[in-house]
C-alpha cells in the first residue's frame, strides 16, 4: 500500500504540479475552488495544501461532511428515541458528539441510555437478532455513498424477517447542494472539486448540468495531495481557457455513469424530498425519503417522536463555514470554547469537518 500511495506524494511531481499552477494562475485574479467532500478538506489540511498553491487561489470547503450537515432536528429526535425503553439506538461513531439543543447520544450512553456503536449497517441485523424486545434503530445518516448499504441491509432483514430493525433517516444528496450554492451566490465558487466517494457511486455524469446549466468547470479527485493539485490545475486550465466541463481525474475509482446496481437500490426505495440541511437551511429535493412502499423501515411511521424544543448554540457559524462563506478560525468560539473534546457546533465533530480539520493541524505554537 504505502508502494502504491508514494507515487500520489511523490515531491518531484508535486514541484512540477505547483509550477504549472503558478504559470496559469497570474495574480491579476482570485481563483476560488471549492471541495464538497469531508475527506478532501481532511487531506487539505493534512498536507498542508492551501500553505503550497499561490496566495490568489482559494480552497473553500463546502458542506461535504454528511454529520456536520445532519439538522439539530435530526440529532434531537435520536435523543428523544434514546431516552424510550422499548428502543435500542444503533449509530456510526462519528455522531456521538455532535450537540443537539441540549445533550448528545455520547451523553445519553454515559447515563445507561442503550446506544450501540457499529461500523457498517450490516452490523444493525445482529443487533436486531439479539434483543427481540427492542425496536432497533439505526440512524441512517449520510450521502450517496453510505445510502445503498443502508438499504441492502434493511433488504437482507426483510429476507431474515426480523420486524424489530428500523431506520431513522437523514440521507442527503450531494449535487442538490451544489446547484443550492450557485442559486445563492454568496460564496462566488469559480470551480468544484468534485467528491471521490459520492462520486464512485453516483458517476462523473452526474455534475454536467452544473457545467451545462451555471457554467461551472468542475473536476472529481481522489484524495491524494498529488489527485488534489493536479484538479487544481485541471480547473484553472479550464478557467484559462473558457471552457466549463466536467472531467475526471479519479479514473481509478470514477466512471462516467457510477455504480449502476447502488442506483438502482436507491431508486428502488428511495425518493427525493427537501431536506433541512444544518446551519443552511431547506434544499429544494436534496434528501431521500423512503418510498410509501417501505415506509414500514420508518420508525418515524410506527413511534410518536416527541423531541425537546430546538435551541441553537449562539455564535456558532458553521452554516457559513459549510457554504464557503468563512473559515474555522473566522469563529471566535474556536479552538476556545468549541474543541473536538467539547463541540459546540457539529464541523468540530466528525473527523471530516472542516473545524476538526483546522483544529487538528493547526500550528504547534497554537
């Protein structure tokens, strides 16, 4: 593995990479690109990238992180089912801390509430097999690229006839979000760095009417530093040149028309609805709800939900951090209030968060 990552880190291609760059991006102009993947902002600041290309391009990171986007809403109604006896939370790690008005589910499980930790969906049928008595939730938060094991594990415990799994949905999609950004206006995005994850499931297709329709160049990227900067480039050559189109520097991952049998799953069961997206708002048919057909996998549909009134944390603006609109150290509660040990908004959380990314490689000195 470290043989095949080297050649993505290799420092002589990465020099020529960042001349390239700085031939064709005179400093006559701001450059601003923008990535939609958690796992990109995460590499961003790891490899200290934004520190490498010249000072007039701009990596803004978009809200490519599904917790960091997942609504308090959500986060509370998790809490409230929590709190019940009859039920049996099942989560990814990464949602444990993330702060609802009041409390988190890492604060719920450490007063004996039943909450259980997996790291795939599949884990979720054992779950269910071993506590019959217990309606089992799993709490199905993610983008396209978490969405289709979701619901091939709910299709193997209709097979397996266990009743007791449920789901309490928060699946978001990706390009609604983006198209979202560009109706607004606010963050002035000159090109996309497409997300490598999302983009594996849904293909590279995917974004062309964002080139077609907004006249936005957009280019999906592995992770690497080398993937990275060589989008980067991939971008401003299309900027210099006019052109707006979408390529593909991720072959090795991407194909222009996805994964077919993952879309497929998802248009079987699921349908687009508007979506609450934490910190920015409602997105016109950016989530996937269930199809009335499998709304039996809702616990929503067999359980009175009665969460606490909603309390927004003051002085966080992860909204705008998720938007492009500022940077972590833009918020005066970070690094200072608000640390990874206690959040205050959820971009400090997950691992790919734009705040825990900042906090985590941030100066020594600091």
């Amino acid at each position: 593995m470290q043989n095949f990552l080297a050649k993505f880190r290799d420092k002589r291609l990465t020099q020529t990479l960042l001349e390239n760059i700085r031939r064709i991006a005179p400093s006559d102009r701001t450059y601003r690109l923008m990535e939609v993947c958690g796992t990109h902002t995460m590499a961003i600041y790891r490899f200290g990238l934004r520190q490498l290309l010249p000072g007039n391009i701009e990596l803004l990171s978009g809200p490519g992180c599904p917790v960091c986007v997942t609504d308090l809403s959500y986060i509370d109604k998790a809490i409230a089912l929590a709190r019940r006896d009859d039920v049996l939370l099942v989560t990814f790690g990464d949602l444990m801390k993330v702060p609802g008005s009041t409390s988190s589910l890492l604060k719920e499980k450490a007063q004996g509430r039943r909450i259980k930790i997996v790291y795939s969906p599949l884990e979720s049928l054992a779950v269910a097999r071993d506590n019959p008595s217990k309606k089992v939730v799993f709490l199905a938060v993610g983008f396209e690229t978490t969405i289709p094991a979701v619901l091939a594990s709910m299709e193997q415990a209709d097979a397996d006839g266990l009743e007791n799994l449920f789901l309490l949905t928060a699946h978001k999609l990706v390009t609604p979000a983006m198209k979202f950004l560009l109706q607004d206006g606010a963050a002035r995005i000159d090109g996309f760095i497409c997300p490598g994850h999302v983009s594996a499931i849904i293909g590279s297709k995917a974004y062309e009417f964002l080139a077609d329709d907004y006249h936005i160049p957009c280019v999906v990227a592995g992770f690497e530093p080398i993937d990275i900067l060589q989008a980067v480039l991939m971008l401003l050559t299309q900027l210099r040149e006019g052109r707006c189109q979408v390529q593909n520097q991720y072959q090795r991952a991407v194909r222009p028309q996805g994964n077919t049998k993952a879309l497929a799953l998802i248009g079987k069961h699921c349908q687009a609805i508007d979506d609450h997206w934490r910190g920015i708002g409602t997105i016109p048919a950016s989530g996937l709800g269930l199809r009335d057909e499998f709304s039996r996998w809702d616990i929503s549909s067999v359980l009175d939900i009665n969460p606490e009134p909603l309390r927004e944390k003051p002085g966080c603006i992860c909204g705008q951090i998720l938007q492009g609109l500022a940077r972590p150290r833009d918020c005066k509660l970070f690094a200072k209030v608000c640390t990874p040990e206690e959040p205050v908004g959820a971009c400090m959380v997950s691992g790919e968060g734009s705040c825990a990314a900042a906090y985590k490689h941030r100066p020594l000195e600091e």
